[in-house]
C-alpha cells in the first residue's frame, strides 16, 4: 500500500501517516530497493487503534502506550492495555464517589440546623476529617474556594459550617478530577439559584466523559489485539509501486 492509500483507509492525512510513523506509533514501513515507502493493513489498523486509543486516554498518551506496546512481549502489551481499562474503571469510581459525597452534602444543606460553637473546626481538625493537608486548605483559601473565619489576635482560621461544607464540595468535585478554574466556577454558582444544580452538573458531565472514552477504548481493542500479536511478525516483502521518500520534518 501506498501512503496515500493509507492515508484513505485510516482517515488520517499523508502528513499524519508520516508523523505517526517517525514517532513509532505505527510499525516502520518497509522499503523497497528503490527506497520508497510499502505499507500494509497492519498500518490501518494500528492507525485505527492508535484513534480509540487516543479518545480514552489522549493523544500524547496514546502515542506513548502504541509505541511501547509495539516492541513489548505479548504478556507485557496486554498487561499495559489492561491497566488502562483498570485506570478508566477506577476514574469512574471516584467520580460516583464524588457524586454520592455531593448528594449527602446537598441534603444537608437542604435542611440546615443552627450552627453551634462545637461545630467549628480547625484547619488541623479539618484537613484531618477530609484526609487533605493543611497547606491544601490555605491554597483553597487563597484561590477563593473556601473562606474561613480569622479568630484570635493570631489570626488563627476557623472553619464554620457554611465554609465546612464548601471544603467539602470542593473535595468532591476534585476527587471528580477537575481543575481549579472549573472548580472556582462551580463554587461561585452556589450563591445563586441553580447552583446546586450546576454541581450536579458538572459531575454528571464527568461521568459521561469517562464512559465515552471506554466506549473508545472498547472499540479499539480487536486493533490493539491485532497490533500487539502482530509486532513480532515479520515486514511483508515490499512492492515498487510506491511514491518516493519524502523527508519528515
């Protein structure tokens, strides 16, 4: 096969074809005496796979893993394989985590009862109850996502329940996976009428991500299968109708 060709048959440009190949994504083509370049479908295929994989775990990633996977013995590739979907398995985890953590924290805050001086807590008490370092909290604090009282001539903080409560949202949501920004955005909205629903949101959002990439990486793995048992197969002998070399930059 030409690169053109498969180029038509992955969905992927000449260029990409050639990019994928100079970074080992895609076994080295073979050459014919005249140096041009012969694939064959293994290269569609390991095209095909490195697509679904990309859309699991990201292209750089992916790049990485098809590569490595390529010159690995067939135990190791699939042991590789299998902890991405071990990965995927354990991100969803998390998230249904966060998602119950949040729900128990919006009924809470459904029915709120008045707040009573015991029920304040230290940045040590707290970091302690939500299993996170102090230094974690005072770099909520200083990203605005939680704001506790400052008491004491030393200016020591303590954490009432409205700003409890907000540490614990933000523990959900980052347990969840996201990012600071996204996170401030999310608290911010709780000051107004749909915030709670935002949060919902926001996690249901997280959910349907994760079982979009495993649904990419399910559909990629008889391409993974293919390009694992075939890595150590010999190069078809090439044929001399192929284009010239081109150099990749």
């Amino acid at each position: 096969m030409r690169t053109v060709d498969v180029a038509g048959e992955s969905g992927y440009s000449v260029q990409q074809v050639r990019d994928l190949e100079r970074l080992g994504v895609i076994p080295p083509a073979a050459r014919s005496s005249n140096g041009y370049r012969c694939y064959t479908s293994i290269h569609v295929t390991a095209l095909r796979a490195y697509r679904g994989l990309a859309g699991a775990i990201g292209s750089v990633a992916a790049r990485q893993l098809l590569a490595e996977v390529r010159t690995e013995t067939i135990e190791a590739a699939a042991s590789a394989i299998s902890a991405v979907h071990v990965r995927l398995a354990r991100e969803r985890e998390e998230a249904l985590h966060a998602q119950r953590a949040w729900e128990a924290i919006r009924d809470e805050g459904a029915a709120p009862e008045p707040e009573r001086e015991g029920d304040a807590m230290t940045i040590t008490q707290l970091s302690a109850a939500l299993g996170v370092r102090p230094s974690t909290l005072r770099f909520w604090e200083q990203e605005g996502l939680v704001a506790p009282e400052r008491v004491t001539s030393l200016q020591a903080r303590r954490y009432g329940v409205p700003a409890i409560r907000a540490a614990r949202i933000v523990v959900a949501l980052r347990g969840a996976g996201y990012g600071v920004p996204a996170v401030r955005d999310v608290m911010a909205s709780l000051g107004h009428l749909d915030g709670s629903g935002e949060v919902q949101h926001v996690l249901r959002q997280r959910l349907d991500r994760i079982a979009g990439r495993t649904v990419a990486l399910l559909r990629a793995g008889a391409d993974l299968a293919a390009v694992i048992t075939s890595a150590g197969e010999p190069p078809v002998a090439p044929g001399s109708d192929e284009e010239p070399p081109v150099t990749v930059p």
